[in-house]
C-alpha cells in the first residue's frame, strides 16, 4: 500500500495528489510515483509545528527560538485514483465557472455508471438525465438598476453582466465602475448564463418599480464616469511620478557608474604615465651608462687613465656651470606677460601723441612723433636682439640726437622708464637683471601701431 508520493526529479516525499500538483507548478517537475517510505516529521515540542525539511525547521528555530524537534512518521494510505478523479473534478467545476461568466454553456462530462442507473431509473419522471451537472439559467438582476443602465446608453447583455458581478442592488454606481475595469473583457456583450442554484440564492430582486427619470439617470451615469476617469486620470499621474523617481535613481546609479569608470580611466592613465616616466628614466640611465662606458673605452685606446683628472674634472664642471648660466639667462627672460605695464604704456603713448600734436600745428607735429615713436622702437630692438651687450642698454641724456628726437617730447623719458629704464643723472640704464623680453615685445608693438595706424590715439 502506497504511504507517499515520491518526486522523481529531486526525490521529494508529499503525502497527496494535491501536494504533488502544488509541487509541480512550483518547480516544474512533473514525474511522480507511489512509494511505500513514510514522511518524517519533525514536531517543535514548544508549540508543536511540524517541520518536514530540515530546511523548514532552521527557519522556524531562526524565527520563534525553539530548539527542542521530536522525530514523527504520517501512516497515511494514499489512494491515488481517488483524489485524482477528485482534482479532476475540482478542475472541471472551475473550468464550468470560468465559461459561464463568459456567457458560454458548460462542458458536456461523460457519464458514470452510477448516473446511467439513475438516468434510466428516473426515465418514468419525465425529467431528462443532466449527466450529474447543475443546469445553468440566464443571470437574474433587479429590473430598475438593469432599466436605469439602459438609459445610461449600455448594451443589456453588458448591463447585466455589470450589475451581477459588481453584485450591486441599490445604485449602478458599483456596475459603472465595474464596466470602467472590464470593458474590453472578451465575451462582455454575450448573453451571461449562472447556474440555477446561484440564481436562487443570489437575492437580486426586482428591487423598487418607481420611474427613473432618464435625464437624471444619465447625468448620474455621466457623474458616475467622471469620477472614474478622474480616480484613473490619479493613478496613471501617480504612476508617472514613480516611474520618474526611478528615472532620476536610475540616472544618479548611471552617473555615478560613470563617475567610477572615469576615475578609474584617470587612474589607469596616472598609472600608465608613471610607468612611461620609470621606463624613460632606465633608458636615460642606460644611455648615460652606455656613454660612460664609451668614454672609458675612447681613453683605454688613447692610452689615458678611465677616470679623469682633477684639472678634467675641472673643466668638465666650468662648462656644466656655463651651462647653467645660460639656461638661467634663458628663463630669466621667459615671463609673465605684464598686462597692466602694457595697457599705461599705451596710455602714454596716446598721451604723449595728443599733447604734441596740440602744441605742433600741422603735419610736422605728426612726423616729429612718429620719428621719437622710430627712435624708441630701435632703443628697444637692439637691447631685445642684444641682452648682454651693455652699451645697447644704456642712453646718455646728453646726446644731441636723443635730445632732438625723444627727449624734448614731453613723457617720452616717463614711457622708457616703464619699458624698464631707470634714470640716473648722466643717462637712462636697464640693468641686466631688469631686461623682459616680455615688456620690450609688448612696447615694440604698441610704438608700432602708434607709427603705422592714422586712428591711433584718436578712437
């Protein structure tokens, strides 16, 4: 005699058809047969659960605390044809509800024997053999709610359906809202069949006959629909304001996704460049050991000792020293470029334009600027062509040239001191230190423009 039903997929005991049914729409598995091993069971003597897993008695232990189990066996008999005409039936009854809210005649079953006899035995009754299934009768429903959504403008076969599943008896609101749900149902606007029993007992009566207004019934109904539409038009708004909460967590998540993938790009990049500079630093060193080597092989055959000699050595570091006079020279001119010297040079020079041309009538007011602008810019030129020649960076105030073409301009002396001279009694002098190549390109350019452009000064 069959004890249990045994999985044949993952072995699992279950102690009926209705337990194997659940277990197969949960897995999958669908291949059972009877054995005779009994189910253990595992009783918590603190409440008395039992717990068939052992699985199912850690959770129960984790969640209640209760720690002591005795071991028991189910003598259960399992008559496997007998529940499983049973679910059978349970099946069908379902399947007959299903296709009767869709207004469909129920599935013909095949008759039993026992139905047979009694078919045969109630032959003489007149009353025809139902093969065991109830007979099922058009839906029944109060005429003044089923009249009321006819004048709304529904169908009656749709009417009747809404007002017999909302179950509504005093108001068609609950049948509006229902058809406002199921509208697109299929089957809505077929004839709705129940079963006879359900008809009976369903206690929907004609309810009142008074008169219904068809005006007001249809404001009603059209109430009746703006509420819904309005509950509806709330929801789907509620729904587009969480679907865009998830947008913008989605999109943070995305962000910071991509915030990680760039840090670690700039990481990988760090990285790749301190393994360039490591690579290039043993190559440098491997050819500064290569060239080492080549010098000690060059004095090997010149008959010279490898090492050199102090007065070598001597010279070798005069030149690194010239060296880095030189490159010192070099970015001592390389500064920033002096914005605001720049702009009161300008200033100057337009200055110094409108002032002599206001006390020189004429052209001649306007060559005698331009030929204190020319004498300027060769000033400047030649100490930027030559920075370490002295006699470029010195002026003697005295000098009859000077004095005829810059130095009777009132402010031209004021814009070489800004070029970066500095006046002394006898002369102008720029220091060596104070050369920048910066300020004399800035200056050449502004005493350019004031040569070559007829508005320079005016605008």
């Amino acid at each position: 005699m069959a004890k249990s039903l045994k999985c044949g997929v993952c072995g699992a005991l279950l102690r009926n058809v209705a337990e194997a049914q659940n277990h197969g729409e949960v897995t999958g598995h669908s291949s059972f047969e009877e054995t005779t091993e009994v189910i253990r069971v595992m009783k918590c003597l603190t409440c008395g659960k039992p717990c068939r897993t052992d699985a199912e008695k850690d959770m129960h232990k984790r969640f209640t605390g209760h720690a002591e189990y005795a071991e028991q066996t189910e003598d259960a008999v399992i008559n496997t044809e007998v529940e499983m005409k049973e679910a059978q039936d349970a099946m069908d009854d379902d399947a007959d509800i299903l296709r009767a809210s869709l207004g469909k005649p129920p599935k013909a079953k095949p008759k039993t024997e026992a139905g047979a006899e009694g078919g045969g035995a109630a032959g003489g009754s007149g009353e025809a053999g139902t093969s065991g299934s109830e007979e099922m009768v058009p839906a029944e429903v109060p005429e003044n709610l089923l009249k009321e959504m006819e004048e709304m403008g529904f169908g009656r076969n749709r009417a009747i359906r809404a007002i017999w599943f909302s179950k509504a008896v005093t108001s068609v609101e609950a049948a509006v809202n229902w058809l406002m749900d199921h509208d697109t149902d299929p089957g809505i606007d077929e004839p709705l069949l129940v079963k006879k029993s359900e008809a009976e007992g369903s206690g929907q009566d004609g309810g009142s006959k008074e008169p219904v207004d068809p005006v007001e019934a249809r404001r009603k109904a059209e109430e009746l629909m703006r509420k819904a539409r309005e509950k509806r038009e709330k929801e789907e708004k509620e729904m587009e304001r969480l679907r865009e909460l998830e947008r913008i967590r989605a999109g943070k998540e995305m962000q910071k996704i991509r915030e990680k993938d760039d840090e670690q790009a700039l990481k990988r990049i760090a990285e790749q460049r301190k393994r360039e500079k490591e690579e290039e630093a043993r190559a440098r060193e491997e050819l500064r050991r290569k060239l080492e080597e080549d010098r000690k092989e060059r004095r090997r055959k010149l008959g010279l000792p490898e090492e050199l000699t102090e007065e070598e050595k001597a010279r070798e570091a005069e030149k690194r020293k010239k060296q880095e006079e030189e490159e010192a020279s070099k970015k001592a001119f390389n500064y920033v470029k002096p914005i605001s010297l720049l702009s009161k040079m300008r200033s100057q020079l337009v200055t110094l334009k409108k002032a002599h041309m206001a006390g020189v009538a004429g052209s001649s007011g306007e060559e005698a600027f331009k030929t204190a602008c020319g004498t300027m810019l060769k000033y400047l030129g030649n100490i930027a062509a030559n920075p370490g020649e002295d006699k470029f960076r010195s002026i003697r105030l005295a000098n009859a040239a000077f004095q005829s073409r810059v130095g009777v301009l009132p402010g031209a002396i004021d814009f070489l001191l800004t070029c970066g001279f500095e006046k002394t009694d006898e002369a102008l002098v720029m220091a060596a230190d104070k050369v920048n190549m910066e300020l004399l390109n800035g200056a050449g350019a502004a005493l350019n423009e004031a040569i070559t452009n007829p508005f320079f000064g005016v605008l």
